[in-house]
C-alpha cells in the first residue's frame, strides 16, 4: 500500500501522492516514517529515492519532530547522522515542547543507538 501511495515526485506524504489530478509535495516526516516501514524492501527505487532526498534535505529541517524522525530513518539505512544529532540537540528545548509525541521521538532520535536496538533494526 506504501508503494502505491509514493508522490509522483518521490517520497510521501500524509495521504495519497495524487489528489484530484493534482501531485502532492512529500512531507520529511512522512518519508522517514514510510522508509521505516519499508526497510524490508530497501532495493525498492521509490525507497532508494527516498532516502537519498531524506538525507539530502535533513541538514535544512528545523522542527524537531521532523529532525527527529528523519534521522531515525537515516541511521537505520546506515548514513552518518552526525550533524543531525548536533542539529536536533540545538532545536530541542523540552520545556518548550508542549507535544508529548514530539519530546518522545526526539528523545528516541538522541539515543538513537539505543532505540533501533530496541526495534530490532
């Protein structure tokens, strides 16, 4: 279902690629949580796309929730997140973060080691 829902562009977004005729813009997020899912299935060109747009355009995020999980999906495809991790530790401000969800995966992306561990990847 993932592959079929890829942006005509590449990546994915929080529905369909497609709406009405008209192709949607992917969203980081959606991309590096898409990616997750379909570690299985690497060799996939949407897939292979996919990570490299991630990992090309992972230096320019500033929300944290998408830092987050773009470098959670980076690590698991083996890229060096370096400059993510001192990126998200600088936009991260947990008293600032009134989302539960967005202080976990940060939390997750920080111990990234830990948490992929813990997933089985």
């Amino acid at each position: 279902m993932l592959l079929e829902r890829v942006c005509p562009r590449g990546g994915w977004n929080a529905g369909n690629g497609v709406v009405y005729g008209t192709s949607l813009a992917a969203h980081p997020d959606d991309i590096a949580i898409a990616v997750l899912a379909l570690k299985d299935h690497a060799k996939e060109p949407a897939v292979i796309r996919s990570v490299e747009w991630l990992e090309a355009e992972a230096k320019n995020l500033q929300a944290p929730w998408s830092l987050a999980w773009a470098l959670l999906a980076l690590v698991a495809y083996s890229r060096n997140v370096d400059r993510l991790i001192n990126s998200l530790a600088k936009v991260i401000e947990p008293a600032g973060i009134q989302d539960i969800a967005t202080l976990a995966v940060a939390a997750l992306a920080l111990h990234y080691q830990r948490s992929l561990t813990l997933l089985g990847r």
